[in-house]
C-alpha cells in the first residue's frame, strides 16, 4: 500500500469537492434546528445514513431513548425598583417555575466569585456571565459548572448572561438527561448589563416563570466502519443535533459535514484495508448532555478495549482555512507527537492539552481512551467565548466553505496516519489517574452516582 499516495487522493479528493457545503445547507437550511428528539433530527439522523451509504458504507442507525425537554413559554420581569420585562429564554431541562426573589450578581460564576457572595445568595436568584475567553494559564468554566456553584449556594433561580454583544440570547442545557433542580433562564449581554447597572443603584427583585416539559424522546446514532485487517479501532465522532433556537451551523452542522467528508474522502481513496478500523459515529442528543455519545460507550463497553483514539470533530471549522488546531484530553505527552505529525504532513496545526469535558470525546476519555477535539484557534473578530454558538445567529453565512475543506483534510490525514500503522497502541489511562481529574471539575460524584465512573470496559468486568 502506497501510503504517500492515497493520502494525497484524499486531500485532493476533499479539495476539488463543494460537498461538504451541499450537506450543510441542507442540514441548515432545510431542516433548521435539530433538537434532541425532534423530528428534525430523526430527518438528519436518515440523510447522514443516505449520504454514507451512497458513499459505498452500511449504516447501522441505533436509536435509543431519553429523557428529553421540550420549550415552552418563558417570562423574566423585573418587580423592583420598577417593573419591565426583558427577553429571555428557558434553558432546556429547567422545571417549570413561577418565583419572585431578589437579584443577586455572582460575576463570572467562577469559584471566587460565589466565595464573594457567599450566603447572600441563598433564597436569591443568581445573575451569572456566559463563558468567555480566558486570560493565559487560567480556565473558563463551563456554564454547568457555574450553575451547579449556584445550586449548592442554595440560589433559587439562574439567569445566564450572553458576554457577546448584538442582543443576541444564549442557551444551553442545565442538566444531562434528567430535570434541573432549580430554573435557568438565558439572556443578552445588554440585558446582563442592564441587570447589573440595576444592581449598582439598590437591591432588584425579579419574577422567574418558566414553562416547559421532561419528556421521554427517543434520538440515534449513526454507525459506519471502513474495516481495516486488525481488531483496533480509531473512531471519528461528531453530533449533529443543535439547539431548538439556531440552525447550529458551527455547532455542529459543520463538525458534522467534516465528518461526512473524511468518511467520503478515505472510502474513494483507500484500495486496500488499513492496519486498523475506522469508525465514524455521528451522534445525537450532544447539545442535552452528551447523550449520544454515553449512551454508545455504555451499549459497546465490551469492545472499548479495542479503540486507539477517538477524534472528535465539535466547532471543527469555526475559524478561517489555516487555524485548525487539536486538544488532547488529559494527554499532554501526546502534544509532541501530534506537532510533528503535522510537520511530517507538509501542514503543521495547532495542538494543546486542555481536560475538556463537555463534548462528546469526554464518555471515551473517561473510559482511558485517548482522545483529541479537531477545532479551530479562532473566532470572529471582537467575540469571546462559545462566539455565536448556541445562539440564534449561529448560522450558515458564519461558516467558510474553506474552512470546512480544512478541517476535513486535516482529520482525514490524521485519520489515516493513525489508523494505517501501529502508533498510539495499548494507551489508557487509570481510573486512578482520571479521577483528580474529574474531581477538578466536579463531577466525580454525579458520574459515580449514575454508574458511569469507573466505566468498566472488558467483558465480565
């Protein structure tokens, strides 16, 4: 086999082609949001399996069922010192909710910050800033962890504040396949700072009334192999459902068509089986909780013992053609590596370690598995944090076609490299090793309590 040359097919193949453009405005355009369990998502669920298989692939679609939420209506009015009401949006998995209590600001939500407030937000309801782009050498937590701090301070209500300007409203779940325990409301960075300037003048009293429903829904993931002559796999993963409010281009739309694109580009270039087996999974129920992806780790615990690595492709072509970039999760000796794969491709990209747990890498990472997130380095200009993810201006005008060529050629290349010789074998981390981990961010206990850590991965285990 003539490596040089197909991974040249490929990057050809993934160049000359505007397919990846096609799936994503009809992913986009067409279907709109794919929520969780909507049947939007069930309809991408079915084109990602048509696409696969005109690709020359046998889909295996394996469909599972949640617990899922459904949007109703949303009020957020300020009581006192005067009365308006301001947009808002319910954050899926809040509970339905009528409160009236007093505001009180918690910052960034970051640890520090609720040691400020300390007592003086139980009974009150937490006004807390979106994530943002932290300064170097700090992290940024993720909103879960913000309104889990306010949970355990004993707040009553969250309202989450967008950090990106345009009165554009955030969203984003409170929980992963359960109910929230107390409602969560999102908002526009120029209400967050209306709020504030509010707070500066005296106490605010604000009244919460959320609708909306747990329901049992049933989503699916999409199962695909290029079989290779070992019993080892490398898996290719992204999510294809996105929030009800946005046609989730970015997120994840485009991680989605990157993974289309690989799984087209290898199955037309590759003539002979590789060393190892490539998977490609498209998931759903991401944006809920990672739902997806657990409930895949669960189902195939006895075959996890066979996967080498597990690339994820989330917000894989936000930035421009060029500002592709890798994170490890929890493997920093891996970082060398990965740089001097790039350099040995003719295409160096950028490559850290960050323990990342919100993206469907993470069920794998908990089982040892090695894995890495395919991104990018930018944003659009003057934006922080998630950008226009998980807002109604995550759109299809955002996405670079280029950028969707890039991202593709650099996973299908990574792809290739690994699953064609014998690198990365018999890598795993301890149960021991990940639970320092976990317990940073705070989810040593619920991942314990719901059976999911240690994730057992041998059969009779």
């Amino acid at each position: 086999m003539n490596l040089g040359r197909i991974d040249k097919l490929v990057v050809g193949e993934i160049f000359s082609s505007n397919r990846g453009f096609e799936h994503l405005l009809f992913l986009c355009d067409e279907l709109g949001s794919r929520f969780a369990g909507s049947p939007q998502e069930r309809r991408a669920a079915e084109y990602i399996a048509e696409q696969l298989e005109e690709f020359g692939y046998e889909p295996v679609v394996e469909t599972f069922e949640f617990l899922g939420w459904q949007r109703g209506g949303a009020l957020l009015e300020i009581l006192s010192p005067f009365r308006r009401e301001l947009p808002a949006l319910v954050l899926p998995y809040s509970p339905p909710a009528d409160l009236v209590a007093e505001l009180v600001s918690v910052g960034q939500g970051e640890a520090e910050d609720f040691a400020l407030v300390g007592d003086r937000l139980a009974g009150k309801v937490a006004l807390c800033a979106a994530e943002t782009t932290p300064a170097p050498g700090r992290r940024a937590s993720h909103r879960r962890t913000k309104y889990r701090r306010a949970v355990e301070a004993g707040a009553v209500g969250f309202i989450f504040w967008n950090q990106n300007p345009g009165q554009v409203i955030i969203t984003g779940s409170l929980a992963s396949d359960a109910e929230a325990p107390i409602p969560g409301f999102g908002i526009s960075r120029e209400s967050g700072l209306f709020l504030l300037r509010m707070l500066e003048r005296g106490p605010v009293t604000v009244r919460l009334k959320a609708d909306g429903a747990t329901v049992r829904l049933t989503s699916q993931n999409v199962v695909v192999d290029l079989p290779g002559r070992s019993g080892e796999l490398v898996i290719v993963g992204a999510h294809y459902d996105g929030h009800d409010i946005s046609q989730g281009a970015l997120d994840n739309a485009a991680g989605t068509v990157v993974g289309l694109e690989i799984a087209r580009a290898l199955r037309a270039a590759v003539d002979a089986p590789l060393e190892r087996t490539i998977r490609f999974i498209f998931f759903g129920a991401e944006e809920v909780g990672l739902v997806g992806s657990w409930r895949y780790v669960e189902a195939h615990r006895a075959e996890l013992d066979r996967v080498v690595f597990m690339l994820n492709l989330d917000t894989a072509a936000r930035g421009r053609l060029g500002t592709e970039y890798l994170v490890l999760t929890g493997w920093p000796e891996l970082v060398a590596y990965f740089r001097e794969l790039g350099r040995r491709l003719g295409y160096e990209f950028g490559v850290e370690d960050r323990f990342n747990t919100h993206s469907d890498h993470f069920p794998f990472a908990v089982a040892g598995i090695p894995t890495a997130t395919l991104t990018s380095n930018e944003r659009a200009e003057g934006l922080v944090g998630r950008g226009w993810g998980h807002t109604p201006a995550d759109t299809v005008d955002k996405v670079s076609p280029k950028a969707l060529q890039g991202a593709a050629m650099v996973g299908a290349r990574v792809v290739l490299a690994l699953a064609a010789g014998s690198d990365l074998a018999g890598l795993r981390r301890s149960p021991a090793e990940l639970e320092p981990f976990l317990l940073e961010e705070r989810l040593l206990d619920e991942l314990k309590e719901r059976g999911r850590f240690p994730l057992k991965t041998l059969p009779g285990d």
